[in-house]
C-alpha cells in the first residue's frame, strides 16, 4: 500500500512551484512580473524555480520583445498540465482519507 | 491579496512530513517503525524529518523500553495538530480557487 503522500512530486509539490502551476492552470500564458507579483517573489527566486519547472519540463518559457521591453511569457506544457493534476489527485486522496477516518 | 501557496508552511508541507503529520492526525501515537513502513522510509530519513518536527514544536517523541527493546513513540504536538489543519485549511482553498476559476 502506497500513502498519498508518496506520490507527490517535490517538482510540483514545492509551495512556489504548486502556486505557478496553479496559476497558470488557469491562464494560457502569464507573464513573469505577474506570477512575481501574485506569488511575492524576487526575480531571483522566481528565475530559479522557473528554471526547475523547464528543465522538468512542465513549463515553457517565450523571451519576446514588446516595443524595446522584454517580456518572458510562460506557459504549461501538457507534461505540465498532467503533473498539475497528478498533484490534485492525490492530494484529494490524502484528505478524502483523513476525512474517511474520523 | 495573498496566494494560497503562500500561506503553506514549508515544515508542514514537505511531502515526507505532510504524510508523517497526516498519519500522526489520526492516531494519538504511531512507533518510529510504523512510520518508517507506512511511508516507506529509511531510518536516516525518518530520523531527520522526526527532528525537524521535533524542532518545530510540531511533534513529540517518546523514547522506552519495552523489555529491552527500545521503542520510539511519536505523536502531534497541540502546535502540530494546528500547524496540520492550517495546511490542510491552504491545500482546500487551493483546490476551491481552482474550481471556482473553470
């Protein structure tokens, strides 16, 4: 027997990362100053997670310019979107479990 | 106006701990082997993620003899109950504000 706990992935699972990728669930691109601002981060953290979510390949990053302004646009990937709900998965596991036992 | 990720405490959340806590929610004590088996840990692992709760105030550890063998009780701490609802209180309004959103 598996606990639900052992199938979450600590790429997805970390509370900055879980915030993104709930974010841009939602959305079909955000851009990095509103993912900064809605989860209060620095550029640098930001930077860092979004680079584990890359090489994990559940996010994609676009560098574009608009006028002279870059603007990095970041999306899920379909890995990405199927991690997301992995996550949701079990974490409705572990509370439909906890809420079986009481 | 703030994230519910943001709300989540990295102590509780950590994907190890947030089993040992959901395990201890439902028990009033477990033994270091039950977790160990449950979660499917090695003693080094189990050891380290004990003392940061410990740490925390979020757990407490009860160390006897039962005959000659030495056996190690663990159970939640009034702090540890709390810090677990407050979690379990995030991941809900997480998963509230995703279906609110669809």
């Amino acid at each position: 027997m598996t606990h639900p706990t052992q199938k979450l992935d600590e790429v997805v699972h970390q509370k900055t990362r879980l915030g993104m990728l709930a974010i841009l669930s939602d959305v079909q691109k955000a851009d990095f100053n509103f993912l900064k601002e809605t989860l209060t981060l620095s550029d640098g953290n930001l930077s860092r997670h979004l680079q584990v979510l890359e090489e994990a390949g559940l996010v994609k990053l676009d560098k574009v310019f608009e006028g002279k302004r870059p603007r990095t646009w970041v999306s899920l990937t379909k890995a990405g979107r199927s991690a997301f709900q992995a996550e949701l998965i079990s974490l409705q596991a572990l509370m439909g479990g906890l809420e079986g036992s009481r």
